[in-house]
C-alpha cells in the first residue's frame, strides 16, 4: 500500500445510505398504520441482528485469548470507563454547547462496544497484533451485549427523556435472548452462516437501514428535530473530534507505561478509541423509542468520524518501524515508544 493510498481518509458508503434513510424518513416520515407496521418490522430485525451476532461470535475463540489477559482489561477500560467519564464529563457544556438530547446522544456513544471489522483492518495495516484485536472486538461485543444496557440504564436516567421502565425487560427479550439463542444453535448453524456471509451481510446492513428509517421517522413525528440546529450540529461535531483525539492520544501513551510494545499497542489503541455503529444503532431503538435519532445521531457522525482519522494513522504506522510481538502466552515485549 502506498503512502498517499493509505493516508487517503475513507468515506463509507454505508454511511451515504444511512444518511440517504434519514433524508427519506424526514421527506416521507412512517405514521400512523405505517408507523405500526414499520415498528413491528423494526422490532423483528433488531432480534434478527442479535440472533446473528451471537451466531457468528465464537465465545471460544474469545476465550482462548484470556492469556494476554491484560490487553483486552485494558481495551474494555478504555471502551466500558473512560469513554462513560469523558461523556459524562461532557454535561458541563450543556446548555451553552450541547442540548440535554444531544448530550444524552452523545454519552449513549460513550457507552457502546467497541467495533470489530474496522479496528481489525486498521490494525493489520499498521502491522500491529491482528489476533489481539480480533479477540479485544470479540470481547467488547460480549461485554457490551450486557454492560451498554446497564450503563445507560444507570447514567442516560435523565437523559433522552428519561430511561423507560420497561427498558431492562425489553433489552432482554430484544437482545440478550436471541443472542444468547443463536449462541446456542452457533454449532449446527454456522457452516451455514459462513457459506452464505455476503447475503446475510446484505440482510444486516438491510436490518439496520429499517431500524434507523423507523426511529428517524418517530423523531420527526414527535417534532424532536427543532433542537438540532446547523449551529448545534457543528458543536456536536467538534466536541466528537476532541473525545476521539483524547480517546487516540490515551490508548497510545497509556499502554507504553503499563509496559504494552509496538504491536500491541496499535491493537489497543484502534480496538479501544472506535465504537461499533453496527451494534449501537439497534440497542438506541429499544432503549430509547421515539427519541432513539437524537441518540443515533452523534454515533452516525463519530464512526464517520473515526474512519477518516484512523486510516490516516494506520498509514502513518505502517509507515514505521516494523513491531516486535511477544511470543504466545508470553508478557508483553518492551520496545522504545515512536
């Protein structure tokens, strides 16, 4: 890969059709009998997606990777307890900055798991330990099926309207359950799920269009979209650009004095400053209803956001000295820190 190829800020595709879904709900908003009909659909693919990621997650794979034990601890800190304090550190610039809505959108972000696809990628381009992020993804997603829900449960109480009562039974029945199901059939089913990953990915990405098009159009029902000025919107944006630089800056110094070398920390740093848009979105429509855009919405913008600025640094690592990895089952290899 050339310098200038990988140093060119990638703009997903997906994120133009997202964009696109939430153009169409704000034109053509789902009411009515049309709401209930798209509600019902938007409820039956978010337990499909969840079905599905259990499927495809191999808890034993995960596991096997408890001997670099110390890495993952330290990416679900960076994921699961600094991003939750640098959100909530964030409520001082309310109101001057940021509404209560889109302070509630934001620490939501703060709460997701990491992401998997993007943070493997970045890692292998600059030839950092692939396998760990691989098992760092598989664990935050694991952790995240359980800890996203009770985190805003305790922290988003006064935030997005409120956490709903009934929040806690529904994130049960929508998403651990069928989880938890396709963990459990995973053996007879995942030959199947491999050999057809390209439409099932189709299906995902189909899933999630659904589930934003049905919250976008409650937000626009509900009249929620007043309190996103242009002016509004631009803070958000600068205020995500300040959580991602720190995010970038702590996951890279950091694990130098925890004594983490070259390789692992690009694992760790890509691993524990990117939050997963896959899995965000649909836990938004259950926790939060009619005011699930508002929380979707700084996701939307941040993984965008996290795709441009880490490709430029994979590139730039890439670019350096080729790192030293530590032998399996071994502690971690102290090299000098670039």
């Amino acid at each position: 890969m050339s310098r200038r190829t990988s140093l060119r800020p990638p703009v997903d595709p997906y994120v133009l059709v997202l964009l696109g879904t939430v153009l169409l709900a704000a034109l053509l908003p789902a009411s009515g009998t049309a709401a209930d009909v798209a509600g019902g659909a938007s409820t039956g693919a978010v337990a499909l997606l969840f079905f599905l990621y259990g499927a495809r997650l191999s808890a034993r794979e995960a596991l096997d990777g408890l001997r670099h034990w110390r890495l993952h601890a330290t990416v679900l800190a960076a994921t699961f307890i600094v991003f939750p304090l640098l959100g909530l550190a964030a409520g001082g610039l309310v109101p001057a900055v940021l509404t209560p809505s889109l302070h509630g959108g934001l620490l939501f972000l703060c709460l997701v798991p990491s992401t998997v696809q993007s943070s493997i990628a970045f890692t292998s381009t600059a030839r950092g330990n692939v396998s760990a992020a691989i098992c760092a993804g598989s664990f935050s997603s694991l952790a995240g099926i359980v800890l996203t829900p009770l985190l805003a449960a305790v922290l988003l109480g006064r935030g997005m309207g409120g956490f709903p009562a009934d929040g806690l039974p529904r994130i049960v029945l929508q998403l651990l359950v069928p989880f938890l199901a396709g963990q459990l059939l995973r053996r007879w089913i995942a030959g199947f799920l491999a050999r057809h990953r390209r439409l099932l990915g189709v299906v995902d990405r189909g899933s999630i269009l659904l589930v934003v098009y049905t919250a976008f159009s409650q937000g626009m029902v509900a009249g929620i979209w007043h309190q996103v000025t242009p002016v509004r919107l631009g803070a958000l944006l600068l205020v995500e650009a300040v959580l991602l630089a720190v995010m970038l800056t702590l996951t890279w110094y950091v694990p130098v004095r925890l004594g983490f070398g070259r390789a692992d920390r690009i694992a760790i740093q890509f691993a524990g400053s990117e939050k997963s848009l896959a899995a965000g979105l649909p836990m938004a429509s259950v926790l939060f209803g009619a005011e699930a855009s508002l929380a979707v919405l700084p996701l939307m913008l941040f993984h965008q956001l996290q795709l441009m600025v880490c490709a430029v640094i994979a590139g730039r690592r890439a670019a350096g000295p080729r790192p030293v990895e530590a032998a399996p089952g071994s502690g971690p290899v102290r090299v000098p820190a670039r």
